[in-house]
C-alpha cells in the first residue's frame, strides 16, 4: 500500500513539474527559435510550420489542434501570413488562454511597422497581403522587439520565473546589439547593391543592411515566374551587374539557375527560418549564415 | 549634441588623470604652497589660474579628439546614407547606453536600434537596465540596435493585443475594417455526355445536369466572430436549373460556441451533418466536378444537412481525436434517406407520409468519432466512423440506418511551395440499411428491407505548383428487388480522371472523363456512359480558409 501511495505521489510530482513548464506553440520557426532564446528549458516550444515548406501554405493538420488545445501560449505573426491555415485551427481549439486579448496571445507583428502596406488591395497584384509585407523577423532590430515581446507574455503567465525571461531577453538583445557591429561591417561593403530574389521575402532584411532587394523572379507575389518576366529580370540584371539571386528551400532553384548562368550571378540559397538551412538551429546562427552566405556572393 | 556631452563625461575621469599627471611635472612647487597655510600671494593665483588654464586646454583638446572621430564615424555610419525610411540620427538611448559601458568601448559603428521599424519598446527596456546589456556584450553601439521606423509602439500591455483587432473582429480583410469575411464563389461546367439524362447518371444537385453549360453552385459565403462567444457561418447558393430559373439554397447558417470549456462546443442551425469526409464540404473545395455515388445515392444529392444542433469533444489524448453527436429534423430533400416525402410523394415506388415528428425517434442522429495521427512529419492520416439513424416516410415504423467509415492519407513535401508536391488518398465507405414499408395507407403491397453498399476511392497528386491530377473509383451496390423499380435502385460504378490548374488558390480550371457502368437488374438493362466535364470556378472576397 505504502509502495502504491509513493508510486502516486512521484507521479503527481513528475506531473506537475510536468506541468510547471509553459507549453508554447508557435507557428512558424522563426517566432518558435526566439521563444527558445526567452523560455530556455522553462518552457516547451512546439512549432506548426515546417523551416523548409512555404508558410503560406501549411496544411491545418489534426495534431496541430491537439498541439494549440494544450498550450499556455500562442506566438503567431499576427500579419495575415498564416491566413490559409491558422484561423480554421483556431476555431476548432476551444483554447480560451489563446484568444486574442489574453496574455497567452502573442502577436509578433504588433508594435511593427510593417513595409510595403499596399493602398489598394487588389489580387491582381497577387499574393498580396493587405496589411503589409509579413517576413519581417529576419531584421534583427524587429526579432528583439518580437522577443521582448514574447517575455512579456512569459512574464506574465509565469510571474515566478519573470527575472530569468527578462534576464534571457536582455542576453538576447545584447548578443544581437553586438552581432549586428559585425553583420553590418560585413554588408557594408555592398551598401546600396542590388540583389535579386525569388520570392519577396526581403525588404526587412534589405532595409536593415541597406541593400536593394527589390527584383523578383515572381511576376506578382506567389505567380510562377513566366519566360518573358525572367527575360526581363535578365536584363536588368545584366545593366546593373547584379551578382546575387537569393531562393528559399522550397523555391524552385532550377529556375534561378538559369537566370544565373545567363546573367553570371550565383545563386545563394537563404532561409526565413533557423532550421531551413544546415547549421541554422538559432536565429543567430541563421542571420550569421545569410550575412556571410550573401556577403561571399557580392564579392 | 546630448550624445556629445554624454560622451564627453564618459571621458573626462581619463581625461582629469592625464591632467593631474601632467600637472605635477608643470608645477610641482607652488602645490605645497597651497597646502602650506601661507595666506595666497597674487602669483599663487596666477599659478592655479595657468593650471586651469592648461586643463581647460587638455579638456577642449580631448573633446576635439571626440569629436573627430564622431564625425568619421558618422561619415562610416549605414543610417546616414541608406535611402530607405532613415534611421534615426544617434538617438539619445543609444548614448544612455553608450554612457553606461565601461569607458573606453570600442565606438558605435553599426546601429543597432531602429526606431523606423520597432516601437519605443525596446527603448525604455533597453536604458533601464543598461547594465545588463552592456556589460556581458561591451561591444554594444555602432550599428544602431533600435529603429523606431520599424517597431511602432510599446505593447502597454500585452492583452492588448493586435492592430485594431478586438474579439469581435477576428477575421480581416482590407487591412483589418470588416467584422466578417464575405466572398462569392462561381463554380461552371461545361458538360458532355453520351447520355441525355445526365441529370440521372450526375447523381448530385451542385454536379453538371445537363449537356451544355451548368451553372449550379453560385455561393455567397459569410464567416465571422458573432461576438466573445460565438462564430456565424453561412453559406447561401443560388443555382441555375435546367431551364435557367433562379433556386437559392440556404445551404449553412449556424453558430458555433468559440470558449466552451473541457474542449467542448456547440452548433447550431442550418448545417452539414458530420458524415464522413466529403458531406460536411462544399462543392468547390471537391477534387471531382462531381459528387461520389455513394454519397448522391444515400446522403442524397445535397448532401445530409438540415436545421439541428451538434455537440463535440475532443478527446484529452495526446492525438487528435474528436467525438461528434447532432441532430436535425432529417426532413425534406436534405434528409435524402430519412423523412423525405420524395418528389411527387413518392420514394422507393412507396406512397410516402409527410407528418410531423412523432418524437425522438423521428429525428435524424448522427454520431461521428475521428481520430488523426502523423505517421511522419510529412506524412498525416485521419480515420473515422460515422452513423445516421433515423425514420423514413415509406411506412408508419420504417427506420434508416446509414453506416459509414472513411480514411485519409496525405503526404506534403517539407519542400512544398503553395502547398505543393502532394499525395493525397480518400476512401469512404457506406452502408445503408433501408426499411421500405407498405407506404401511406398501406398502399404497397410488400414491406422490404434494402441492405445497400457502397464506397468510393480517389487518389489526388499535386505534382507541381498548381497542378493536380485525379483518379477515382465509385461502386454501389443497391440490393435488387422484384417489386421497386426504381431507377436510382440501379447497382453501377464509376471510373473519373482529371486534371486541374490553380492559376492561385482564388481561380480553377478542371477537365474530367467519367466512364459509368450501370448494371442491370430485374427492372433496367445495363448500359455505359461516357461524360466530359470542364469546370471553372472564381472566388472573390475573402474566403475562410478550410479544415484538413
């Protein structure tokens, strides 16, 4: 009887201190790094996109629900990214700790300024989204503001461990302030250079490290790149005598393969997401990677 | 100019040292004067007024140096130059910061702020425990860490959360104004076939039903956020006849509870029964022109859906597991199997009755429990079974049992772009058993009981961005009878290929063979059909996504 109750009673223990971990889910890799970076092993990160697929297009799979019932957090973009496959998830989660409004409820995008508003929102200009570009994590300055913003939440569902969330953040902005002296000196060289990239996922990034990345191989945002558009896109590229065309995992690179051999660019694969790219587990790791990766293109 | 002064003091303890090392070099006699209690002399005077002097000098010269190298500096600085929404100049919480490391850092170079982007946030967080961020990573500065151009405001709290979003405005579109999406859906066919009933071969209401043109599912869709508690959907179709009249179909209109606790919620209104996988679906999201055999024969052909309510669980499990119970009065067209009074009152050759409900008995129930694993990280199965029970209107007891189970596989590329390679597998299989009694009044001479079956099966490939092919095998056995004669009593099969271009997920444009096999039976002879169909839809609006 003795040995059952002691079962139990490490039971319970095991399940609370189970418990005493905040479930965070996030739906896309970037959002889901940086609550790494907060939560450390006080929290357990679930994330719903995969790093590799595009996240405009994520399938609402059934376990995904289950994933958002159990959370104590949501971090989403907030920014109509997730448009296609987050709300009918939602509406079948009965989670109310996650509703808009809650402290559960992370929407990165706030307090962002996102670019490329559009002022008439038309689906003749393609996949537009009508409250502004949605790729805005790879600017560093915007992720310490998403992670600051993330240990806020934190903070405020688990007040007991607020000083170790605030503590993380503050080692998170510290580390990116320092970083962003040796990313700026690298892209610095290239100031005001033109890049060209598949998809137009780039204008944070751009911004920050004064770049142009204002050429796509898509006609109009999400359209497959037409012969007569890439013809185009060849020549300017030829006239500008740009040297980099930037793809994603899950763009087709054949295609970028051909304006580069036709123009004598390289083709320089980039990932919104830690973990689209090898070596790429951190969002540190990853700026590292697209800073150097671009910066030995551009040479 | 603050940035300046903050730098300065940062500097002056360096500065003061070097001074007062100097200074005893210079003047080493006059100092023991001073300290001596010998009243100040003129020339004691003139002597401190030259030290001063001279460490006013060091001072202005320091802060020349400073200033130097603040100008060359700015001249390597990115802000100043880039052509993109500025940076602001070094900002006033850069130089807090600046003034809380340790003297003698290396310089800022890069920013590392960014007002342009991020709020004042980060700001306030940033100068108020400055000690943090500077003292493990000194190299702080340079690169502006903030840009006030990119994040816009602090977060008061963090409840209050969203642009403009508020729990009643959960759904958006135009940046956010509207309390609801509203889209209108076109779905087109051009039919041919070598039939001239193919209102008879098609056996659903939104399939082509005649050669030609076809335009049977124009659909006004609304979804939204009611209020904190509940969600409104309707779906509302207007669909050409044969002779080009106008029908309109409230086809959904419910509400559903959005916070209910232990994962339950509620439904209400006019909606689908959960029946398998493609009953609760609309016809534009079908991977066929047409509706499955199975499906148009026992759920009918507008599918089993009727005013009602409906109660779900998920289950606490660590899969996805979700039991589903509803009930509709199964009255009507829509309740195909059950108390449906049939065109001209007739149904199965049976006289029917068309009476209200006598009590519970009459009402269609329709339980459905559904569980989903990953057997991969690209790779997701679903599997459920379904039932309906209820009464039919060919006889004072007769009852419907409709059985069903179905399964989903789908395998996504961690590569996939728009959603695309994919493979996706669905079957479902039916089992009706129907009790065909002697009609009104007794008016048939036999009572049977019809144990039908049936199942479809369709594999869909997207094998490049946009493209989907199809393939799909329809059976159904009907049991054959020497006293119905019936002509959707008639067992046969189906065999459908097709092939379909998503220009974007808003337009598309489907062409499909569909060969028919009806078989014969104690009434009907046997025969073929060959059909072509090429289907167009557009969407305008804002569509609510879809389930798995």
């Amino acid at each position: 009887m003795k040995k059952i109750l002691l079962m139990l009673s490490t039971l319970i223990t095991c399940a609370f201190t189970a418990q005493a971990k905040l479930n965070v889910v996030a739906t896309l890799p970037d959002f889901g790094s940086l609550a790494r970076e907060i939560g450390g092993d006080k929290v357990n990160v679930t994330v719903l996109a995969k790093p590799t697929e595009d996240s405009h297009f994520v399938d609402a799979r059934p376990s995904f629900v289950v994933s958002l019932r159990n959370a104590d957090a949501l971090i989403d973009g907030g920014a109509e990214l997730e448009l296609g496959w987050l709300p009918p998830l939602l509406q079948n989660t009965r989670n109310p700790k996650i509703e808009i409004g809650k402290p559960g409820r992370v929407q990165a995008s706030q307090g962002i300024h996102l670019m490329n508003v559009p002022t008439n929102v038309t689906r003749a200009a393609g996949d537009v989204h009508a409250l502004g570009n949605p790729h805005f994590t790879v600017d560093p300055i915007i992720a310490k503001a998403i992670a600051q913003h993330i240990a806020q939440s934190f903070s405020a569902l688990d007040p007991v461990n607020a000083a170790f969330y605030e503590g993380n953040y503050k080692k998170f902005e510290a580390t990116i302030n320092a970083k962003l002296q040796e990313w700026g000196t690298a892209l610095l060289p290239f100031k005001g250079q033109h890049v060209v990239a598949y998809h137009d996922s780039w204008p944070y990034f751009a911004h920050r490290f004064g770049l142009n990345i204002d050429i796509f191989l898509e006609p109009k945002p999400g359209i497959p790149p037409s012969p007569s558009h890439l013809a185009e896109v060849i020549a300017q590229m030829r006239a500008q005598h740009i040297k980099a065309i930037i793809v994603e995992p899950f763009h087709d690179r054949r295609i970028a393969e051909k304006v580069a051999s036709a123009t004598g660019a390289k083709v320089v694969e980039f990932s919104q997401f830690p973990g689209g790219l090898p070596g790429t587990d951190s969002y540190v790791k990853l700026i590292d990677t697209l800073v150097s990766r671009l910066a030995a293109a551009l040479k | 100019m603050k940035k300046m002064i903050l730098f300065a003091l940062a500097v002056l303890p360096v500065a003061t040292v070097s001074a007062q090392e100097a200074a005893p070099a210079a003047s080493s006699s006059p100092a023991p004067t001073v300290s001596n209690a010998t009243p100040a002399t003129a020339a004691d005077v003139e002597a401190l007024r030259g030290q001063v002097q001279s460490l006013v000098e060091t001072v202005k010269a320091l802060q020349q140096q400073v200033k130097d190298q603040q100008a060359a500096l700015e001249k390597a600085n990115l802000t100043g130059e880039s052509g993109l929404p500025q940076n602001p100049e070094p900002s006033p919480i850069a130089g807090a910061e600046e003034s809380a490391a340790p003297a003698g850092n290396a310089p800022p170079r890069f920013p590392t702020e960014d007002t342009s982007v991020v709020s004042s946030t980060t700001a306030p967080a940033a100068s108020s425990v400055p000690g943090v961020s500077a003292s493990p990573f000194p190299a702080s500065g340079g690169f502006p860490t903030t840009d006030t151009s990119v994040v816009t405001s602090t977060p008061e709290t963090i409840s209050s959360t969203g642009a403009g979003t508020s729990l009643t405005q959960p759904i958006t579109i135009g940046g956010g104004r509207n309390y609801m999406n509203i889209s209108l859906d076109g779905l087109f066919a051009l039919a041919y076939s070598s039939a001239r009933d193919l209102d008879h071969i098609e056996v659903g209401d939104h399939d082509p039903q005649q050669r030609g043109f076809n335009a049977r599912n124009v659909e006004l869709a609304f979804d939204g956020a009611v209020d904190p508690y509940f969600e409104g959907f309707a779906n509302i179709v207007f669909k050409l006849d044969n002779d080009n009249q106008t029908e309109v179909e409230v086809e959904e209109a419910f509400m559903q509870t959005t916070s209910l606790p232990f994962n339950l919620q509620l439904k209400a209104g006019q909606f689908f029964a959960a029946f398998g996988r493609l009953n609760p679906t609309h016809p534009h999201t079908w991977e066929f022109v047409d509706t499955p055999l199975v499906n148009g024969l026992f759920l009918g052909p507008d599918g089993l859906r009727g005013v009602g309510a409906q109660g779900s669980w998920t289950l606490p499990l660590p899969w996805y597991s979700q039991l589903i119970f509803a009930s509709q009065n199964g009255r009507g067209s829509t309740g195909f199997s059950f108390r449906n009074p049939g065109d001209d009152r007739m149904f199965f050759d049976r006289i029917t009755t068309d009476r209200e409900a006598r009590g519970l008995q009459d009402f269609v129930w329709i339980p459905r429990f559904e569980n989903s694993f990953n057997l991969s990280d690209t790779q997701t199965v679903l599997a459920g079974v379904s039932g309906a029970f209820g009464s039919n209107e060919t006889g004072a007891n007769s009852r419907t049992q409709i059985y069903g189970a179905d399964f989903l596989y789908k395998w996504k590329s961690s590569h996939a772009e728009g959603g695309f390679p994919f493979v996706k597998w669905q079957t479902e299989f039916m089992y009706r058993r129907f009790q065909a009694g002697h009609g009104a009044d007794d008016s048939f001479p036999v009572a049977e009981t019809f144990h039908d079956w049936g199942l479809y099966s369709q594999v869909t490939w997207g094998f490049k961005k946009g493209w989907v092919a199809g393939i799909r095998g329809d059976y159904v056995h009907m049991q054959d009878s020497m006293f119905t004669d019936d002509l959707d009593r008639q067992s046969r099969w189906r065999l459908s290929a097709n092939l379909t271009w998503y220009p974007t997920e808003f337009s598309k444009i489907r062409l499909q063979y569909n060969q028919d096999f009806l078989e014969e039976n104690f009434f009907l002879s046997a025969r073929e059909v060959e059909s072509i169909f090429l289907q167009w839809e557009f969407i305008l609006g804002a569509h609510g996504a879809h389930k798995f």
